[in-house]
C-alpha cells in the first residue's frame, strides 16, 4: 500500500491539468490494483517514487500529462517484466547504467587524481540482485605517462573482487570523457553496496576522475570510507580482497551498467 499513497502528488497535480478527468483509464487501473493489495510494484517502492519523481519534473518544466502518465506506466512494465535495473532508480537508466554514487550533474570541474599504485574507489547502492557488465568512470584529465598493464578499475562487495577490466591505460590516456569499461567477466551483485576502485600507475601524472565537491572532509569524526583510498603498491593485477584505508575528502563519482 505504500506506493499507493506516492502516488497521490502526482494524481493531484493531473487534476490541475485536465480539469474534469483526474487520471485516464490506464493510471485508474493502475490505482485500482494497488488499492486491492496487487503486486503492481514487486520488485522494490524505490520504482515507483523513482517515476513520480521524474513525473514532478516533467510536470516542473510543463510537461504534457501523457508524457507523466507514460514514465509511470512504463515503470510499472519494467516492474512486472522483472528488471533489475529499473528498481536502482530511474534516472541513472537514462543513461543506460543500472546505478551510481550520485547524480553526475553534481560532479565539478576539477578531478581527483590518484597516487600511483593506490586504489581510489567509490560504494554504490545496489537495490536488487543483477547482472553488472561495464565499470563507469569519468576521466576529467588524460595524465602523463599511464603505464601500460598497470591500469585497471574493478569491483568488489564484502571486500571481495567479483570481477576486474582488462589494462585501461590506453582508454584512460585517450581523452577525457565518460569511460564504460567492459569487466573480463560479468558477475552477478546482490543487494547492499559495491565498491568500485581502480588503479593509476604513471611515469609523470595521474589522470583525473570526476568528483563532487570536497564536503565529505569535513564532517570530521562521522567521515565514512564511502569514498576511499585503499590497497597499494599495486601493478598489475587488483587484489582479491579490499582493504580501506583511509576516507577521501574529494566524492569520486562512478556507476555500473
């Protein structure tokens, strides 16, 4: 029943846009279900606040009803169709990814680089058990000298590796960019979080990854390893088992597909 009362901003706002008919046959349906107790939303309630959610926006920058009333029914075939990647949130699946450690338009200009040997990651939420082929990263600046065989972005949860990309000191030297990096292997991820991480080494300069601001720095004693350094000297192969060291001030950002 909790999807049902999320619903409600956005029946409200309908009425305002089609005096006289509050919601279509379709979205009726759809409140008829749920009200009866139907699985309308198996999967996970993020789904449908996800929908309502863009719908708002939709609606913010006056958007038709038709268009709102397709992001809701359309979140609701990807419910019962069982796919994962919808329940993540619906906004990185405009992308294309299933999930990510914050909205990319929060990153800024500056990168973070790493220091060579070191793995730099980020926690990501996972709502669901899926299937994760591709590492995402955005390089900020390309760095000098990328060392080849000794470039690699991986994922881990419980600290433990499920699967690594081939060398990227070619991707990552090649220009800056959003990067969707093949792991060898897919792996299956369950609920919880992942730890993506990956690993510079150079002969003059790390290149950057986007980040957000620096805040995390400073909330002092309540600074989580959500964004983190952690094994080093590293060359060429990622290790098995993740060891945070330390919090890191600047919020690296990245995602999973």
């Amino acid at each position: 029943m909790a999807s049902y009362y999320l619903l409600a901003p956005f029946f409200y706002h309908t009425a305002t846009l089609r005096p006289g008919k509050l919601i279509d046959d379709s979205l009726f349906d759809i409140v008829e279900m749920q009200s009866q107790g139907a699985a309308l939303w198996p999967s996970n309630d993020s789904l449908v606040a996800a929908a309502v959610l863009n719908a708002e926006h939709v609606r913010q920058r006056g958007g038709s009803y038709e268009e709102m009333s397709s992001l809701l029914l359309s979140a609701r075939s990807d419910s019962i169709n069982g796919k994962a990647e919808a329940s993540q949130g619906s906004i990185p699946n405009l992308y294309g990814w299933i999930s990510w450690a914050f909205d990319r338009t929060s990153c800024v200009a500056a990168g973070n680089g790493n220091s060579a040997g070191q793995l730099t990651g980020v926690s990501i939420p996972i709502l669901e058990a899926c299937a994760i082929t591709k590492l995402v990263v955005h390089i900020i600046s390309t760095g000098t000298g990328l060392t080849a065989g000794q470039c690699f972005a991986g994922l881990y949860q419980n600290n433990t590796l499920l699967g690594s990309t081939a060398d990227q000191a070619t991707v990552w030297g090649a220009g800056g960019g959003v990067k969707e990096m093949p792991l060898v292997s897919p792996v299956v991820v369950q609920p919880g979080f992942v730890d993506l991480a990956w690993v510079v080494n150079f002969s003059s300069a790390s290149c950057t990854f986007a980040r957000g601001g620096n805040l995390e720095s400073a909330v002092g004693a309540k600074l989580s390893k959500r964004f983190f350094t952690a094994n080093t000297g590293i060359t060429t192969a990622l290790p098995v088992t993740l060891v945070k060291a330390a919090a890191l001030g600047n919020s690296v950002w990245g995602a999973v597909m």
